[in-house]
C-alpha cells in the first residue's frame, strides 16, 4: 500500500509531463487525490498521458510553451479561474543534450544558450507567473541533476544549467521563505529515461564504447548498483510537496543510489 501523503485536493503543477520522469510523477500525484495540471508543449504526448490517467477525474492538461510569456500568463489566469490557486508546483521540464566546447557547428552557441533557457530561464518565468497564486504552505520542486554537483565532458551546457538550479532554489528559499513559500530541488541521478539513454548513447558515441559497458561503468560508481526507474524516486517528490517536509527548504536532494553523495 503506498504512502498517504495528505495532498488530496492540493492543486499540483507539474511541468515536463510527458517525459520519463514527468510521467512518473503524474501518475503518483494523482494517484493522491490532487488537483493535477499536466502541462508539456508536445500536445500528441500530453493527450496520450492524460488518456492513461482517466481513472482520476481531477487532473487536467494544457498544451504551454515555458519560453513564451503569453502562453505562461494565459495558463496562470485559467488556473486562477480553475482552482484559485497554487499549492505545489514541480518545476519539472528541461532538454539534456551534448554541447562539447569544440563543436564547430554555425549553431553550437545558439544551442548552448537555448538549453540554459529552456532549463533555468523557463522555470523562472513560470514560478514568477504563478507566484500570485501561491498561499503560505505551498512548496516549489525544482528539477535538478547529480550533473548540478558534478561535472562531466560535452554537456557543459547541460551541467551548467543544473548548477544554475541548485543556485535558484538556495535563492528563491531565502525570497519566498517571507511568505511561507518552500523551495527544494531535487537531484536525480541516472533514471532509465529515454533521455538519460540518449545521453549515455552520445557518451559511448564520443569514446568509441558499447552502451552497455557505458552503462556498467556508470552502476560501478553506485553504491546500489542498480539503474533507478521513474517511479523508484517519485515519493521524494510527493514528501517534498508535503507538510512532512515544512522544516526542508533551500535543499537539494541527491537521489542517485549514492553515486554522488552530498
């Protein structure tokens, strides 16, 4: 029987909803009886996910683009208009791609600040937008990375940008600590996503290994040597969101099966 974390009726945001971990946690935030709002810019994957959770009458989804002001605002007055407000929001979504400092693609600056935006700037516009909305008790999730407290070759973009989150969530705990408004991260690390796989395919790729020894090298710096699945670390999530954690804030929570301990 799984826990019962008291969020039933909540109003939870997850952004990033249809990717690996996104669906991971969408189906455990219904699952507790919140009011969940899905959101994603792929409609298609949005529309198959919400299909998946027709057994829970309280989540709902909507298409929005986190690099567009409009389409952010547009979404902060329907969920004003919907729900009134704001109890938890993960800020879930972001890209992972290579960006090795000697690309000598026309594109490679262009990629590297776009990755910076969708992963740090995107999540700034919407907790910004949704800020009116949240009551003293509400608690901000961001998606962060064992890369945040790491570094590793050709994704500097991406290792940056997930440092840049450990910093805005120490930062926005301090801002928001004033209205009563939590602000944790959360640090995965390898999670058998299709874009974790992609990573470690361009990983093998760049040093002329299989995937598979790629990936046993990766569990040897495990503590539990085993790759975690989507669900294996969504509870860390759903105690985050709680009243459980009300003394946690400005934390970044490593969840790596202790490949990287801090």
């Amino acid at each position: 029987m799984k826990p019962d974390y008291a969020l039933r009726d909540k109003t939870v945001v997850l952004t990033g909803a249809s990717g690996g971990i996104g669906r991971g946690l969408a189906r455990a935030f219904a699952a507790q009886g919140t009011r969940l709002m899905l959101l994603d810019r792929d409609a298609a994957a949005l529309q198959t996910l919400q299909q998946e959770l027709t057994d829970f009458p309280q989540v709902d989804t909507a298409v929005c683009d986190l690099g567009h002001d409009q389409q952010v605002a547009q979404l902060a007055e329907r969920l004003q208009t919907q729900w009134g407000q704001v109890d938890v929001l993960v800020n879930n979504a972001g890209v992972e791609y290579p960006t090795p400092l000697s690309s000598e693609a026309p594109d490679a600056m262009a990629r590297w600040s776009a990755l910076l935006d969708n992963n740090v700037t995107s999540m700034v516009r919407l907790t910004r937008a949704l800020l009116p909305l949240m009551l003293p008790g509400a608690s901000v999730i961001n998606q962060s990375s064992i890369w945040g407290k790491t570094g590793v070759a050709d994704f500097s973009a991406y290792v940056a940008s997930k440092h840049a989150v450990v910093g805005l969530t120490r930062s926005l705990a301090f801002e928001l600590g004033g209205r009563g408004i939590r602000v944790n991260a959360v640090c995965p690390g390898w999670i058998r996503t299709e874009a974790a796989m992609r990573s470690l395919a361009s990983m093998a790729q760049q040093q002329g290994r299989s995937e598979s020894d790629i990936e046993q090298e990766l569990l040897t710096h495990q503590a539990l040597p085993h790759m975690l699945a989507p669900q294996d670390i969504a509870g860390i999530y759903l105690f985050l969101a709680s009243s459980d954690a009300a003394p946690l804030t400005g934390q970044s929570i490593v969840v790596s099966n202790g490949e990287v301990m801090s």
